[in-house]
C-alpha cells in the first residue's frame, strides 16, 4: 500500500472506563480491531475500547499527526462538543 497517496483518518475511541483515545490511522476499521485485541497502542492496552466516536478525513500522514496533536490537547468539554458536531 503507498501510504503517501491513501487517505488518512483521525479517530477518536471511547474507552470502557470512560476515557476518550485519539489516534491517526489510514484504516479505521483495522485499527480498531488492532485497539480492542490490544495490540493497537500503550494506553488501550489498559483501557479496553468501546466504540468509534468520531473520524476526520487528512489528506496527508502530515496533516492527520498535527490534527490529531491538536484534538490531543483539547479539554474533554471540547473534544466531546468535537464529536456531536
């Protein structure tokens, strides 16, 4: 796969206790199964997903990791008004 031309995703998951998790990926659906089998990443190694909240479309890994920096460092208040919107 040319991960240079797909299109990339940043996502946000809600975790069993709660807590929300943002990540990029180019496959949604993958790495949410990557994420539930705990094989996706540290944190939800510890905190079991739940469900799918929220996906946003970047055109480039570029522009997907400063979104996904920039959703990191809202507050909860506002990453959740994010995702009803």
């Amino acid at each position: 796969m040319d991960y240079y031309k797909s299109m990339w995703y940043i996502y946000i998951l809600k975790c069993k206790d709660g807590s929300l998790y943002t990540g990029i990926t180019t496959d949604v659906s993958r790495r949410f199964n990557e994420h539930k089998n705990k094989t996706g990443g540290h944190y939800t190694r510890s905190h079991p997903v739940q469900s799918i909240l929220y996906i946003e479309k970047a055109k480039t890994q570029s522009k997907a990791l400063k979104r996904e920096y920039e959703i990191k460092n809202l507050k909860r208040e506002e990453k959740i008004k994010l995702i009803k919107n």
